[in-house]
C-alpha cells in the first residue's frame, strides 16, 4: 500500500514538473519572439539620397504591336517636377520611350516653346514641327493629342490642354483637350 501511494504521489509530482517544464519552455519563446519583432528592422540597403529625389511619372507612347496608347513609368528628379513639371513632362515625350515596343508620337525636331497655366488649363506652344504628326494613320492625330493630355492630366491641377503652334492658334488643333 505504501509504494503505491508513493507511486501516486511521483507520478503527480513527475507531472507537475513536465507541465510546468512545457509552459515554462512556451513562455520563453514566445519572450523570444516578441523581443526580436521589437527590434527595429534595418533595410538590406540604405535608399541613396538620389533615389529619394526621385518620383514615377507615366508617359504615354504607342504600343508598335497593338497601335493602343500605353504608359511607361519613368523616374523623375523631383526638382525638375517642382520646378517645370509641364515642360518636363512635354520634353520627356518629345524625347520618346525608352522601351523599343514603343514609339513616341511627337515628332522629330519638334521643340516646346512656351507652357502656361489658366485656371486648371495648360497651353502648350509647340515649333511647327509638331505638324509633321503622321496623318496617314487615321488615329494619328487622337493618338498625339491622347499622348500629350493623359500624360499631362496624372497631374492633379490639369484638366484641359489647348494646343498652339509658334505662339498662335492652329486650325488642326484648334480644341481644348481633356481626357
């Protein structure tokens, strides 16, 4: 009788250790854990102080495949967005897409002579070059025109773009465009 109340009492004992034992374990990792999420997260790389001057546009060129206006996203110095965001945003299209499954829509030797703002209106006053748009393709002036104002209107304070050749009005782009 007395070594099966011993028996009793080490298995409860033996038990109570084991239980206590897991718990215990448990416990600590779970402190572990909740120390190393505390912990304050250090990026692989440090973002250079470039890469912070910089901001995505999307400019819009002609897919050369599917003849659909596309967006290509591009990194700007924020400085020249500030600065001339509707001449830099122009200059970029006249520049054209750096992806070769795109063309750019504006001309050759086209040149932006003057940007201004009236209420929430851009007028852009191009060289006469940009008359030389492709007229054979029917879409050819929507596409230029579709270009120029969804890359211009991602900017919150354009709704409306009026076009100008050499300061004056053109009877081929005698509209207010918006999107």
């Amino acid at each position: 009788m007395k070594n099966k109340k011993i028996i009793t009492i080490f298995s409860i004992l033996l038990i109570i250790v084991l239980v206590g034992g897991f718990f215990a374990i448990k416990y600590a990792k779970e402190q572990k854990k909740a120390e190393e999420e505390q912990q304050e997260y250090t990026p692989q790389e440090e973002i250079s102080e470039e890469q912070s001057k910089q901001t995505i546009v999307s400019l819009y060129f002609l897919n050369k495949e599917t003849k659909e206006l596309v967006p290509e996203a591009r990194l700007v110095n924020i400085k020249e967005i500030v600065n001339a965001p509707y001449d830099t945003l122009i200059n970029l299209l006249i520049a054209g897409p750096k992806s070769e499954k795109q063309e750019k829509l504006i001309p050759n030797d086209t040149k932006l002579l003057k940007t201004f703002m009236e209420a929430d209106t851009i007028t852009l006053d191009f060289s006469a070059e940009f008359l030389n748009y492709d007229k054979t393709d029917e879409k050819g002036k929507e596409n230029l025109i579709n270009s120029i104002v969804n890359t211009l209107t991602q900017l919150t304070e354009v709704n409306k773009v009026k076009i100008l050749i050499d300061g004056n009005p053109s009877d081929e782009f005698s509209d207010t465009y918006t999107i």
